[in-house]
C-alpha cells in the first residue's frame, strides 16, 4: 500500500519524467522496506510494553515515544525524498524545454566521434532557434517544407518552425515535382541544408546554414512555448498505393510516444550516445534520432551514417545505434565488437540470420520496433527469443474479421483504433505473431496466393537471405522472385547454370505451391535494392525482368500508355540502368542504376575495398548519353570534373545527364538515391561529333 500511494502520489504531481520511472519505483521499494521493518521493531517493542513492561513504561512508550519515532522517519524520509528527486534525470520535450532547462555548455549534439569535442551546445541550440525564429516569423507562408538531412539542422529548423506556430511538411522527397504536388498551390516555403535543391525547388526556399551561422548581435536566449495539441505536422507515407499519402499528426502524440519509450528503455538511452543512419524525414528517424535523445538529454550524433565502415569507426565509447534492416545486412561479420552497444531497428522484419550477424559483428542482438507512420511504435522483439511481437504496455490490439491487426493507442487519435494491412495471429498471452500483408494476396489464374508467403518459403530453404516476389503481365499474369543468396547458397550455387538455379527453386517451391503459383522468372542479385527505411525499391526490381530487346523508341517515354515511364538499358554485367525520365526537348535524362556486387567493374582496382573506379563511372555516363541523345561514344575533353565520393556495391544511384548539342557538351552528375544531397560524381565531358551513320 504503501509503495503503490508513494509512486501514484509522484506521477499524480508530474514529478516524475518517464526516464525516473525506475528509479522511482527503486526508492520506493527501499522506502516500502523500512517501513515495514519499523513495523516490526515497533510492534514487537509495544508487545514488550504489554507483556512484561508496566503500566508507565506501556502509557509512555505507546503514547509518546512510538509516536515520535514515527514523526522522525516521516521527517527524515521527506528530506531524503527531496535530495533524491533533484539528482534525478529529467526528460524535457520540445513542448516543454525552457531557456534553462539544460545548462549552457550541456552537449546537445556533436560532429564525428563523440571523444574527438566537436560538439554543439545548448547555448548554441538556442541561438540557432532565435535566428530561425527571425527568418521564420518575417515570412507570410504558413506551410513549410522541412528537408535537412543533417540531424541537428533539423533539430533548429523543427524547433523553431513550431514555435512560430507553422505547419511543417516533412518528406524525405524533394523533387521539385513532388513538392508542387504536396504543396497544392498553399502559399509554402521550403528551408533545407541541401543548397542545390533549393535552387530547383518551385516554392520560395532558405539555407538553414546561412542562416544558423549569420553574423550579428547576439539574439535573446529565450525558447517561447509551443502549444503541443495545436500544431500540425504532416508526413507522407507511400501507403499501399504508391502515391503520396499525407499523414497529419500533432507534437502531443509524439511526445506521448516518446514517454513510453523513455520508461521503457530510458536507462539504455541514459547510458549511451546516440548515432543513426535513419532519416529523420519519418516517423521512426524523426522520434528515434532526433526527438529521444533531445528529450532525454543525451548527445546524438548529427551526421547519418550511410555505410557500416562507419559504425566500425565508433569505439570511442558507448553508442545506442538507430537502423533499418537493410543496413544491417550490410554489415560484414569480421567488423568487430562495439562497446557495450544498444540497436533499434524498424521498417521491416529483420531475418533471424542478419539479427544472429548483427549480435557477431557488433556484440547486441537488434531489438525490432513495429510501427508506421500512422500508429508509431506498437510493439517490439528479439527474435532470438523467438518470433512473437509483445505489444507497448499502451497499446490494445485484436482482428478484424479480415484477420487484420487492429490497434488502438495513445498514438491514435481515432477512438476506434487504425486498422493495418498486416495479416497476424494473437496468441493467448498477448503476443502475436505476423503473417503478411492484406495487400500481398493476389490471385494468379483464380488461385490465391500470398506474395509474403512466397517470401517466407525462399527464405526458408536456407540458401537465401533476402527475397522478393511480385506480379508480372504478359499473355496471362504470372509472379516472378529476384533473391540474394546467403553463405550456403552462395557455396551450393556458385559456378551452377542460371537454368539449374532457377529448377532447383521450382523444385523446390512446388512442396508447397501449386505449378501454377510458383514463380516463373527468377534473378539473383548481390543484395535486393531498398531505400533508408528498408522497403524494397519496386520500380527497380520490376526493371529488372523486363525484356530490354531493341533499342525503344525514346519518344513513347511520356506516353499516357507507359506510365511507368521508365525504359530498361543494360549498360554493363552487374549494373542495370532505368531511364526514368527525359525532356520533352530531349536535352536532358535521368538514369537510375542498380549497382550489384557481382559487377566486374569491382575487381582489381582496390582488392580490399570494392568501389565503383572513375573510369567506369565515366564509361557509364557515355553509354547513357548515346542511348538517350545519340551522341555517340567518343570523348574530346573533360572539363570541371570531381569525384567527390565512393559509390559501394550493392545500391541504386542516380545519374543525371544535360546535353548541349551545339556544343557537344555533356554535363553529368551521379548522386544518391536516397539522399539527394550526396553527390558521388559530377563534371562536362565534351564529345566528338558523331559520325553521320550513326
């Protein structure tokens, strides 16, 4: 009883963030103890007085002295109480910080390596926020776009557009044709750390660097409240459809989110410094990255890490790392072992055997959050405990007659919950287990048939790592699977013919599929292309059974009847090239490439490190002009040209071509497809004109 009224009187009060929660519940167990000895010594002392004291000793000590007692374990235990709360940690959200809610020097974020004291601080957090607060506040637009690939511009740009009481639009897409189409002619602005894009965006834009690092008299270091019920932040989701899906949220479910999380895992987060390769464009980079470790006051990391070399690096101390699957499956097992590390993954099921190489590589075996961008995190596991998902303490989940999961939560404004596409089983104790996706049914020849289960059943040979199967159309509708293979199948495999494979698999399915439903076309990949958030990248796959044949006509490419919009170029073994959009003047193109490892384009230039070398980078940029211009394939001279990063194996890369024909001169840039400000390559190459029978 006692226990119980201690720790409801502190959360009644609010004294208590969501990080004290433990320790909270340890002194008043302490408490609980003491108490209930007392009772014992003073029970068993009244029981003297009555036994074998006399009627003074009985009168003075049940009337006084136990009374006494009492008042001074009251006392003692109050001024006890008020040390330990001050020494407790404090969770401050966004919605609640204040000027002085840190200390000036207090590390809120740092460059590199957290050892090397390249750090930003408090004081600096909110100097920036004021001069943002200045720009902001002397524009007229009420919408804002929020794309800051650096975690702490995004911290000063999400801050004080909320403070100024704006609306932000926060998409990990910043085509400028995307953004006219979210911005539906609204009166937006656009702030951004990528100069380039803003120069191409169509709304009017800001550089959040100018702008944190202008010179001037020094702003107030003041922090005005933010009324958390009455902001609008809208994200976007791809949903099942492909198109852009606006989610409309409010700070206080994120924070309430955050709470949970806090009480949940607080001390892990406590104990670690935060580094991330997630970005804070959705919901997971955003509370994970960049909204947890602000609250909780613990430094994070502002650069994202793109590659598992990286990770390798940070040794200097311990480290809570934010991540996808995807990227974990990246990660060679001869990495070697962090300090004492904390992983969180989303954004996908993370296969026992990539979980079994993370736990080797770095030393923590992963912890999955499930989640998306309408519900937040639900639920969590660690599936070398077994593959069950044990729901948050505040969320409520049951089926539908579909026997979709419906849930319902402090997340979830929608008092009937939000129903998911995912198909589960609950089991008795709670927990449950996923069995797909609603969507994933489809039917080939009237016969239904799970694409997850397809997925589930490759994985499940033993050979293969990651899978993907989709729906083909050609005379009839048929499904095809592209597959990397793991270690063993990597050894069972090797050196066999296409045809052998693709039999073995059929064989192999046929245990469990009807003919009809087994997949028809098969390739293997080095590694299933997928973006940050480790969904599979489905335009480039679909690319890639295509049947390229002759050279297409480039003038069908925004045809109302290719809407894809994309057209297949095999420019080299390893590496498959989209041309996923042209000009109407056909003085410019865009390429995607999908790079595998496989490419022999890795071999022989730097035997300990596999990159793309710049000659062929340079051979891919002609064969892509001569495809979409015809421009021939001869070069007259360079002009201007960098290579400013290494392009890795297993990724899709973007490739950009601008074609002068006057000139011959072909401009070319290669940056990433997921972070349009990562710029591997870019330059002018001047071409001989080409012959005329070309």
């Amino acid at each position: 009883m006692v226990f119980r009224f201690a720790v409801m009187a502190d959360r009644l009060q609010k004294k208590v963030s969501p990080l004290a929660k433990k320790h909270v519940e340890a002194y008043c167990r302490t408490v609980t103890a003491i108490w209930c000895a007392f009772f014992i010594l003073n029970g068993s002392a009244a029981l003297y007085t009555i036994l074998w004291g006399s009627e003074e000793i009985w009168a003075v000590y049940n009337g006084g002295v136990s009374y006494i007692l009492m008042g001074t374990l009251f006392a003692v235990e109050y001024g006890v109480r008020k040390m330990v709360q001050k020494r407790l940690p404090k969770a401050v959200p966004l919605s609640r910080f204040t000027a002085d809610s840190r200390s000036g020097g207090a590390c809120v974020c740092f460059s590199g390596r957290y050892s090397e004291g390249l750090h930003q601080s408090w004081d600096d957090f909110l100097r920036g926020t004021a001069r943002l607060r200045a720009l902001i506040n002397g524009e007229k637009a009420e919408r804002w776009i929020l794309h800051c690939n650096d975690y702490w511009y995004f911290l000063l740009g999400f801050t004080a557009l909320l403070q100024c009481k704006k609306t932000v639009l926060l998409s990990a897409n910043i085509a400028p044709g995307y953004i006219a189409e979210i911005t539906g002619g609204h009166d937006a602005a656009f702030i951004t750390d990528n100069a380039e894009a803003g120069q191409r965006t169509p709304v009017k834009s800001f550089y959040v660097p100018d702008i944190v690092r202008a010179d001037g008299t020094e702003e107030a270091e003041e922090a005005p409240p933010i009324d958390a019920a009455a902001t609008e932040i809208i994200m976007y989701t791809s949903g099942t459809t492909g198109s852009p899906k606006a989610v409309s949220q409010r700070l206080t479910e994120f924070e309430e989110d955050n709470a949970f999380i806090l009480s949940k895992w607080g001390e892990e987060f406590l104990s670690r410094k935060v580094c991330s390769s997630v970005s804070p464009h959705h919901i997971y980079g955003l509370l994970f990255s960049v909204m947890l470790p602000f609250t909780a006051g613990v430094p994070f990391r502002r650069g994202r890490i793109e590659y598992p070399e990286t990770m390798e690096e940070l040794r200097d101390t311990s480290y809570l790392f934010v991540t996808v699957p995807a990227f974990l499956k990246r990660c060679g097992k001869g990495a070697g072992k962090l300090l004492s590390p904390w992983i969180f993954t989303s954004g996908g099921a993370l296969p026992v055997e990539v979980a079994a190489k993370t736990e080797t590589c770095f030393g923590f075996w992963p912890v999955e959050v499930y989640g998306s961008t309408e519900t937040a995190g639900i639920a969590f596991r660690q599936s070398n405990a077994g593959p069950e998902w044990t729901p948050f303490d505040n969320a409520k989940i049951w089926l539908n007659d579909q026997g979709c999961l419906v849930i319902k939560s402090v997340y979830i404004k929608d008092p009937a919950g939000f129903t998911t596409g995912d198909l589960a089983k609950i089991f008795d104790d709670g927990r449950f287990l996923l069995n797909g996706r609603a969507d994933s049914i489809v039917k080939i020849e009237e016969k239904r048939i799970s694409l997850t289960e397809v997925e589930t059943r490759l994985l499940q040979s033993g050979f293969v790592s990651d899978a993907v199967s989709i729906t083909m159309k050609g005379n009839r509708q048929y499904l095809a699977a592209a597959l990397s293979f793991n270690e063993e199948g990597t050894q069972k495999f090797g050196g066999m013919e296409k045809r052998r494979i693709n039999q073995w698999f059929r064989d192999y399915l046929l245990r469990f599929f009807e003919p009809v439903l087994v997949p028809k076309k098969w390739r293997y990949l080095t590694a299933i292309p997928r973006n940050p958030q480790g969904k599979a990248q489905g335009e480039v796959i679909r690319a890639l059974f295509e049947n390229p044949g002759s050279p297409p006509d480039l003038n069908n490419l925004n045809n109302p009847e290719n809407p894809a919009g994309q057209l297949r170029l095999k420019a080299h073994e390893g590496i498959d090239c989209v041309l996923t959009k042209k000009s109407d003047a056909g003085d410019s193109a865009r390429f995607s490439l999908s790079v595998s490892g496989g490419c022999p384009c890795f071999d022989g230039h730097f035997p300990a490190y596999k990159i793309l070398p710049a000659v062929a980078q340079i051979d891919l940029v002609v064969r892509c002009a001569d495809f979409a211009f015809r421009c021939g394939r001869f070069i007259s001279s360079f002009r201007r040209v960098k290579f400013s990063n290494i392009i890795p194996p297993a990724i899709t890369v973007y490739l950009t071509l601008d074609y002068r024909r006057k000139n011959n001169e072909l401009a070319f840039s290669f940056e990433s497809s997921r972070d349009p400000s990562l710029r591997y390559s870019s330059g002018t190459i001047f071409m001989y004109p080409p012959a005329a029978d070309e």
